[in-house]
C-alpha cells in the first residue's frame, strides 16, 4: 500500500519521537506535527491497521518492523536533503520545510542515485 505524504509525516514523526523520549503518545504526535488529536487518532487508526504502527495498552505508540524501516527511509531523506540544502546556504527552516515536501516527491530509485552520486563526487 502506497502512503500519502501526511502518513509518511506520521510515521517520521513517531520515530522521531521515539529515538528522542523512548516513548510516544498520540498527544506527542499532535504537538510535533501542528495538528489536533482527533487527526492523530485517524492516522494511527490507519497505520495500524496497514501494519505500520501499534498503539499499545498504555496509549503510547511503536512502529512495527515494518514501519520502522519505512520511517528510517524517509528520516533519511529528510536529513539528506536538508544538510544539503543548508550547506547550498538555504536559511534552516527553508531546508527543513522544502526537504519534508522533496522526501516524499522523490523516488527510492533517485534518491540512492543521487545520494551516491553526492557520495562519490
């Protein structure tokens, strides 16, 4: 199943959370990302019913194996193109806005080409 750019942004973000506090709660999401709860609730509801994510018995929310190496994918694209785009001299919030619209614009097939490409140059 193909996930739109705001599920991505979801799952992103619960990594984020997770690598930063151990633990997530929907609550966290909604903060993190500018939205209301009730936002939070419908995506977590499809994400774990895609098999992306769990909301646990205490409330808070894991990626499964799965969706934690989706969101490590679109982590790193996210980190890539916005050291990038502030080595290229982009203000910092520039980068980090155009780099969360381009992670998702961009096929895996590109992304591994340029990224060796930068790598190799």
């Amino acid at each position: 199943m193909s996930l739109t750019s705001s599920m991505e942004d979801y799952l992103e973000a619960v990594l984020i959370m997770q690598q930063r506090h151990g633990y997530v709660r929907c609550v966290d999401v909604a903060k993190q990302l500018g939205v209301k709860k009730p936002s939070v609730s419908r995506a977590v509801k499809e994400l774990s019913k895609s098999g992306y994510l769990v909301k646990n018995a205490d409330g808070t929310l894991s990626l499964t194996e799965t969706g934690l190496q989706l969101a490590e994918q679109i982590f790193e694209k996210h980190r890539f193109f916005t050291e990038r785009l502030i080595a290229a001299g982009v203000a910092p919030k520039i980068a980090e806005q155009d780099a969360c619209n381009i992670e998702h614009a961009i096929s895996a097939e590109s992304f591994q080409k340029l990224k060796k490409a930068l790598d190799d140059g």
